[in-house]
C-alpha cells in the first residue's frame, strides 16, 4: 500500500490464479480516510484483445491527477482490473475474471474500507464486459457503459446499416470473433450468451449509456439496443448519443471530460445518496 496525495494505494493486487495463464491483478485507490466508502470497478477496453488496467483509454493518458485519481478525491474506492485476453481464452473467459474480481473484493471490503455499495464502469470491450457482469447475477447498484458492444448477434448487421465502420465485426479475424471462437454465426450461442441485450431482467442496475454518434468501432445502435431493452423492462437507464463524437471520444477531450464528469455525477447520486 502507498500513501500519496490524501489517497491510499494498492498496486498488482492478485485477484485470482487460473491454471496455465498469468496471475489476474487489479488496483484499488481510495480515500486516505478510516471511512467506508462506495466501490466503483473498472473494466477496460480494447477489444478484449489489448489494453490493461493502467488506464481509462487515450483521451484520459495525460490527465493529472489520473481519473481513477480524481474519481477516489471524490469519495470512491476504484479497483481497476485486468482479464485474460482474446489471444489467451476465448468467452466467457474475460467475463470469469470480472466476476471473480467482484467476488475477491467483496471478500476484502473490511481491508479497502468499503460500504458494499458497488457499480461497474467500462469502456468500448469493458464496457460489454461491465454491462454482462451486472446482468447475470453480480450485486451492482449502477452500470456505466460507453459505446460498448451490446448484442453480439447483430453487431456485423448494424455496423453495415451504418456504412462508417472501419472494421467488419462478421469477419473471422475481427475482434468478435476472436473473442467468440469464431465467427458469431458460427457460434450462435456463445454470442447470444456474450450479448448484454440477452440477460436483460426486470431489477436490473441502473444504467448510463454514453456513445458518438460518428463511432467508427462499435455501431451507435448497440447502445440504442441496450437501452431499449432496459426501458422494456422498466429499469432506469439514460442512453447519451454525442454527435459528432468517435470511439474512444478520440480527438475531442472535451467529449471525454464531459463524458467523465457525467459518469461521476452518476455515481454519486446511486452509490452516495
């Protein structure tokens, strides 16, 4: 543990040991404080294929503090996880290690200090991660996801309609498939089952969805899909499109600044009031 700057830190944590693959770490930051705080948990992005706990994406890289900084300056403990990748195990692999995390830090709450009130925050793969942990049985109060992929069964389908993806999710080598095992119509049930819109029950988590309209990764109308769903069956969700914005919010930090702002103000008010 480090103290630095009124926050206490916990680096390279190890969640969990899977036979044959690396140890699964995570990081917790917090408050400098002997109070219980709320627990917010990270799931990064990448295309379940690269990325890591490090960071929040390339918009956030220069931000100082860090977000996970100022995200615990605001009262939260945020633990940030790793999971194994595409190029180690294919679904459900990744969303076994969410899950595990959860549970290990459920079991640590009296080391890091936490209330027991948690949400889920992910971007783009983390996003599709965090969104399909809180659906299938995890106790989260609130999800937050940004233009993360929903329904693996028609992610190929909408990014066609939209004619601006630079990628082709159908695609044997695309980053679904490669998470899937191949191809989603080869594997029709492992991508109904990796699908967010798929688990969608009534009590579900609230939910904040943000995604650009000019995404050129991940087709808008996931996150439209999602967010239909929810309200279908009378969970509250908040669906953001921003126009003009691409994936990653790349080259527009004010999108990302907002899109962060937003996300705390979210928090807040379901894992502190």
């Amino acid at each position: 543990m480090a103290r630095d700057g009124g926050l206490l830190t916990w680096r390279a944590a190890e969640y969990a040991v899977v036979p044959g693959f690396r140890p699964l770490l995570l990081d917790v930051v917090r408050p400098d404080s002997t109070a219980e705080v709320p627990l917010v948990v990270f799931v990064h992005g990448g295309g379940w294929r690269t990325g890591s706990r490090s960071g929040m994406g390339p918009m956030f890289a220069g931000w100082e503090p860090s977000p996970f900084a100022e995200l615990a300056a605001a009262g939260f403990a945020v633990a940030s996880v790793d999971y194994r990748l595409s190029g180690e195990a294919s679904f459900p692999a990744p969303l076994d290690d969410v899950r595990a995390a959860l549970s290990w830090l459920a079991e640590h709450r009296e080391q890091f200090g936490l209330t027991g009130r948690r949400a889920l925050w992910g971007e783009s793969a983390g996003g599709h991660l965090a969104a399909l942990a809180a659906l299938t049985g995890q106790d989260v109060t609130a999800v937050v996801d940004w233009y993360g992929p929903s329904d693996l069964t028609t992610v190929a389908a909408d990014a066609v309609a939209t004619g601006r993806s630079i990628t082709d999710p159908g695609a044997a080598d695309s980053r679904e498939s490669l998470l899937l095992g191949g191809p989603a119509t080869e594997h029709p049930d492992a991508a109904r089952a990796a699908s967010p819109v798929a688990h969608v029950h009534p009590g579900a988590p609230a939910f904040l969805l943000r995604h650009g309209t000019a995404d050129r990764f991940v087709p808008t109308r996931q996150s439209q899909r999602l967010a239909d769903a929810l309200a279908g069956v009378g969970a509250e969700v908040r669906l953001t499109l921003v126009e003009g914005a691409d994936h990653l919010w790349l080259g527009d930090p004010q999108a990302a600044r907002t899109a962060f702002d937003d996300a705390v103000a979210f928090l807040r008010r379901h894992l502190t009031h």
